[in-house]
C-alpha cells in the first residue's frame, strides 16, 4: 500500500523481474510465461507485458517462489534545483538520475522542484515506509530564506501552527538565522507546506533547503552530489525507526 505523499514505487516487467532474480535470460522468461510456468500471487500469468511490483506480489516459477536478494542501500544526496523527486516524470530531470547505482532506489518523501538539499534514496522498504509516514514524528529541519525581513511575532506563529485548508499544522520549531532567513523543524511533511505556511503570513519563500533528515544532516555535500550514509548514521537511523515503531 502507497505510503501518504509518496508517489508508488514503479513496477517491473516480469519477465524482466525473472532476470533480475537469476532465474533466467528475459528472452527465455517470456517463454515460461506462454508456457503458463509462471504465476503471480497464486494465478497463472501467460500475458507478455505483465508489470509486478516486486515489492508486494509473490511470484513462482515452477511452483517455486521467486525472490530478488538484492543487497540494500541507503545513500544521502544533495538535491539541486530543478530536479523533481520523482521515479517517473516524463521529460522532466530526476534525482534517481544523479545516482549511479544498479540497485532500484527511490527517494524517501518529497522536495519540490525549486527545493535544495538533503534527499535519501534507498530500495529498503520498511525504512521507506517509517521515514515517509508523518505518524512515526520523525524531524525535517530546513534553512528557509523569504523576500523580506520577518518579525519574530511573525515565526512565533509559524511555531505555533497554521491553518492550511483548514487544518492546523504541528506545532514546529523555529529560530532565526538572520533578518530573512530562518531554521524550522517538522514533523510532518504536507505538500509545500512550509511555502504555503509563509504564504499565510504574507511571505514568500525564495530559498528553501532541507539540511537534515531524523539524525541524517547534509553537512558539505556538494549540490548534486551523493554519498552512502556511514555505519552509524544507519544504526541510529534504524534504531530510530525500531523506536518509533515500538512506541505505537
């Protein structure tokens, strides 16, 4: 099931999906899907062009199960302007793109197109899922500059909650960086949400970086750049989310 605000991870052919698994050349898996040796969730598939997702669907050849043991990743990347975080959009640059890996990683939540910074991409679904989910409170922290000087009246409010759609924000954290610029942590990730709360005070947003993510920080990395998250930046990362788990 798609988690809130992420788009659905993209699906494979199958007889691409017996490739990837060893189980076959995909020329010959398209020959043991007409054969009819090849069911998915339990029913026989014989339609080339099937798409799974393999994620989800269970799939057999033979009466055997099929599975993908694929070595996981995790990477934190610097996302520069004009790249949509997305797996899929037609002519439009991706951040998947700047990843050179052989491994099928997606991006964890969102940051739209005229946003920079801190993005992390893996194919470990259950980290996907805890990270993108807003129930499990884990913090986004950004360095957000708008147009004109803004009065600490005015980021008390912001720290306070705004009604969007008629629906409050959390509570955030807030503090200023200098007569333009300000810091606020989330817990929560709406669409556009922080552009749409400084638009409700009158402001406008002209810079927007997100510099951490739970207790991964973006640090130096270079605009487009990309690195693998160390050993214990994964640990914490993932005793995190057996916390947040274990807390529901």
């Amino acid at each position: 099931m798609p988690t809130i605000g992420v788009d659905p991870l993209p699906l494979v052919r199958l007889q691409k999906f017996l490739s990837q698994a060893g189980v076959c050349s995909r020329r010959k898996g398209e020959r043991y899907i007409s054969d009819g040796r090849v069911r998915v969730n339990g029913k026989t598939v014989t339609i080339l062009g099937v798409k799974i997702d393999p994620d989800s669907d269970r799939v057999a050849v033979d009466g055997k199960p099929v599975v993908i043991k694929e070595k996981m990743v995790y990477v934190a990347l610097n996302k520069p302007k004009g790249y949509v975080t997305s797996c899929s959009h037609p002519g439009k640059p991706l951040v998947v793109d700047l990843v050179d890996l052989p491994q099928r990683i997606y991006p964890i939540g969102r940051l739209d197109k005229d946003s920079t910074g801190l993005l992390l991409l893996t194919n470990d679904g259950r980290l996907h899922h805890h990270l993108s989910h807003p129930s499990f409170d884990h913090e986004k922290e950004y360095d957000v500059t708008v147009e004109r000087p803004i009065a600490d009246a005015v980021l008390n409010r912001l720290a306070a909650g705004i009604p969007l759609k008629g629906v409050k924000t959390r509570p955030a954290q807030v503090g200023r960086l200098s007569g333009r610029r300000f810091r606020i942590v989330l817990k929560e990730g709406r669409n556009r949400q922080i552009r749409r709360m400084a638009s409700a005070v009158g402001y406008t947003v002209i810079k927007l970086k997100r510099v951490r993510m739970a207790n991964i920080r973006l640090k130096d990395l270079p605009p487009g750049a990309w690195r693998y998250l160390t050993p214990a930046e994964l640990r914490n990362l993932l005793n995190a989310v057996d916390g947040a788990k274990s807390s529901r």
